[in-house]
C-alpha cells in the first residue's frame, strides 16, 4: 500500500479499525492519548506511535478521526498540536466519530483551506464489527475523494454508502442512531413495566419477536432481559444522551419536530445525572424500573 495513514482515536471502536487498516498492509500512525486501548497489539504489528495529532499529520496522506464528537474533532483539527499544523497539501481527513453536521461542514472548510480534503464516514454496528471489519459507512463528501480511500475504508468495513456532500454523513448517522436509540429507550421501559408487572421476560421477548416488536433493539435487549449481561451492546448511556443531543440540535437547525426526541433524550440525559453514563445502554431494562 501507498499511502501513508495516521489515526487519532484508539478507543473502543478505533482499536479495531486499526487493527484491521493494519492487517490490510496500510503502513498506520496513531496519536498517543490515555482514552486508547492498549496499544501492545498494535505495537507489536508495526504501527508507530506519536506524540500529537501534528505529529500523526504530519507524513499521513489519510488521516482518520475516531474521536467522541464534534468538540474533539474541532480540538484535534485545529487546537494547539492540531491536524491543521502539518496537514500535506491534498491529505484527506477521514471523520469516522459522530459529530453535528454544520461543525462538520466548517471544519471540511479549515481543511480545505489548508489544501486538503475532508470526507465524514461515521459507523454504524458495534465495537465487534470493528474488530471483525464489518462496519457499515455512511459517507458524505466528494465521490472523487471517497474514490481515493475507498481500499481504506473497505478495510474495516462491510458495506460503505455514499449518501450525499460533506456533512451528509454525519446527517444520516443521527437519523440513525436516533431510531435505533429510540427504539432500544421505548423497548427497555416497555421491558421493565413487564418486569414490574409479573410477566415472565420470555415471554416478553416472544410475543415482541412473533409480532410488532422484532427488529435489532429486541436482539440487542434479550440477553439481559434474560441474564442482566448488558456486554453485547458496549455503548455507554452517555454517549446515547450525546447523540440524541445532537440529534435534537441539528433536527432545531432543520426547523423540524423533535418532540419524541426530546423525551428519549431527557430519559438518557436524566440517568447520565443519577450517575449512570459510564452504563451500557441494555442496563435501561432495569434503570427505568425505578418509580
């Protein structure tokens, strides 16, 4: 492989993107941080390991972000040791996090005034598909410059959808995870109604799974319905309330209705207060039992 790939963001989705932009042959350096995994995998397969996310920039033709959300990314493009200091003319940024997407079209406009150019590829599916690279893409940006990091990108992922310009990315990854968010918050306070009413979680889950309430939230809820093991969704509460909070902001930009959204998201903010945030969100199954 030609080109030379940095990454900023070796957390609980980033180690296994890396690990597979590794094992695809991308020569990869990654920005020293304490929100990493370990880093001993990686080491030992011959990533390199910087100091600032300058220092990452600074030989990448690609530059992948994996952070939290929109503050992180603006930090790391254009805060002190930023991206932005050493970014090569015609470097891509690559913005794998979850951000609003009016941040997202000002920073593709910093980038691009440094020469360089700037897709958002945000991820559906879960941390194993990371590991597995099976994720699923939701790019916005120039079908030109996704042409360029496509090999890239189908390195972690399974499927990859171009969904329209820079932003349109992060757009569509709200939408998502506010329907998918959604229906994991209404299905775990049906859950725990069920639980204080007596009926049997097997049942729950069968009459849910032969009719109306099948789908992707159910399978994500059914182990800890069954067993209270809430590893199979490892998505914290917090980054849930994040982005329905995003969700709500850039629907307001819009100028569209947000009301339902606006109850899921103050149900997920008002656990993250009580001390909760740091919880994977099938735990809500017995969070919204309390009266």
């Amino acid at each position: 492989m030609t080109q030379q790939i940095g990454m900023i963001g070796i957390g609980l989705m980033g180690h296994g993107i890396a690990r597979n932009v590794l094992k695809h042959g991308f020569p990869l350096a990654v920005m020293d941080h304490p929100g990493n995994r370990p880093l001993d995998e990686l080491r030992a397969a011959g990533v390199h390991v910087r100091a600032s996310a300058a220092e990452v920039a600074a030989d990448a033709d690609v530059v992948i972000l994996c952070v939290t959300g929109s503050p992180q990314v603006e930090a790391v493009l254009t805060g002190a040791g930023g991206v932005l200091e050493t970014l090569r003319p015609g470097a891509i940024v690559v913005d794998c996090s979850t951000s609003i997407p009016s941040s997202t079209e000002r920073m593709a406009g910093v980038v691009a005034e440094k020469g360089g150019r700037f897709v958002d590829a945000p991820m559906t599916r879960l941390a194993k598909h990371a590991h597995e690279g099976t994720l699923n893409l939701l790019v916005g940006g120039d079908p030109a410059v996704l042409a360029e990091v496509r090999g890239l990108l189908d390195a972690f992922s399974e499927n990859v959808t171009h969904v329209g310009p820079v932003g349109a990315g992060h757009r569509m990854k709200l939408l998502h995870n506010y329907v998918s968010l959604g229906f994991m918050t209404l299905l775990a306070e049906a859950a725990a109604h069920a639980e204080r009413a007596g009926v049997a979680p097997e049942v729950l889950i069968d009459v849910l799974a032969q009719g109306g309430g099948a789908g992707a939230a159910l399978q994500r809820l059914t182990p800890f319905m069954r067993t209270r093991d809430a590893s199979d969704v490892p998505f914290f509460i917090s980054n849930a309330a994040k982005d329905l909070g995003y969700y709500r902001e850039t629907a307001g930009e819009a100028g569209v209705r947000h009301e339902i959204a606006d109850v899921v998201g103050r149900t997920l903010e008002g656990l993250v207060t009580a001390g909760h945030g740091q919880d994977y969100m099938p735990a809500l199954v017995e969070l919204l039992k309390a009266g």
